[in-house]
C-alpha cells in the first residue's frame, strides 16, 4: 500500500473514530434513564447514531466486496480457484437441498410448532442446518487428517 493512500485512509478511519466519540459523549451526557424514557431524546441522540452506524456498515461492506472483486479481477489464478470453491459450496449445497425434508416441525407432543407449517421455509430451514453439518464433517475430516498427519512427522 503507497504512503499517500495510507495516510487518507488512517484520517478516514480518526474522522469515523471522532464522530462516533461525539455521539458518544452525547448519549453518556443525558444519561439511560432519559433515554429509555422519553421519545423525542431517542429521535435526537439515538437516532443519528444509529444512521451513522448503518451507514459506516454499509461502507464497510461495499469497499469490502468492491476491492474483493478488483483484487480477483487483477489476479486471474485467484479468480479460478475462488470460483471452484464456489462451484463446490454449490455442489454441497444442492446436496443439502436434496436430502431435506419439507415436513411440518413438531414438538416433542407432536403438535406443529408456530411458523412450522410443512413447505419451502421448513426445506430451507432444514437445508441450512444439513449444509452446516456437511461443512462440518468436512472441516472434522480435514482436522483429523492434518492430526494424523502431524502424529506421523
């Protein structure tokens, strides 16, 4: 990273640091009993803080993925092998898909729990959690096999 660049960015990062203190020396000023209590001191103090931190969130996360997809798009080796771990995350997760129930979610009585009806949310809901076991039998496997492996040096 050049001199200049660096620079810019550490006083970005001080003017966030600067404004974000200022919100909270306000909030600390008034006190959480006001706050909690009355409307117009939340729409006032609250509320800006709030914005700005969606907003610094919101930056964060597209300066993120922009200079992701430059970096990718400036290192071509990079690109195939991120692409072929996406390829496999998808594969895994068709596989997910295919294994799971789109069955009603029933308590331990057998009633249908609330929001559990049978359909496409209870399929997902159970594709999420069979993808995350998948991922982590892999993650197990690859653990022991790097163990094992150490074991043998």
């Amino acid at each position: 990273m050049n001199k200049k660049f660096s620079k810019i960015l550490t006083l970005v990062a001080g003017l966030i640091g600067l404004i974000a203190f200022y919100f909270f020396i306000r909030i600390v000023m008034v006190g959480d009993d006001i706050i909690e209590t009355d409307a117009d001191v939340q729409a006032s103090i609250v509320s800006p803080f709030i914005n700005f931190a969606k907003f610094v969130l919101i930056a964060t996360g597209v300066i993120a993925v922009v200079f992701s997809i430059l970096n990718l798009v400036k290192h071509p080796q990079v690109l195939k092998r991120t692409l072929l771990g996406v390829a496999a995350l998808a594969v895994i997760l068709v596989i997910a898909y295919s294994v799971s129930s789109d069955a009603a979610v029933l308590d331990v009585s057998g009633r249908v729990l609330e929001d559990g009806e049978a359909g496409s949310v209870s399929k997902w809901v159970s594709t999420g959690i069979n993808f995350s076991a998948i991922l982590g039998v892999i993650g197990l496997g690859f653990f022991v096999v790097d163990f094992v492996r150490s074991l043998a040096k």
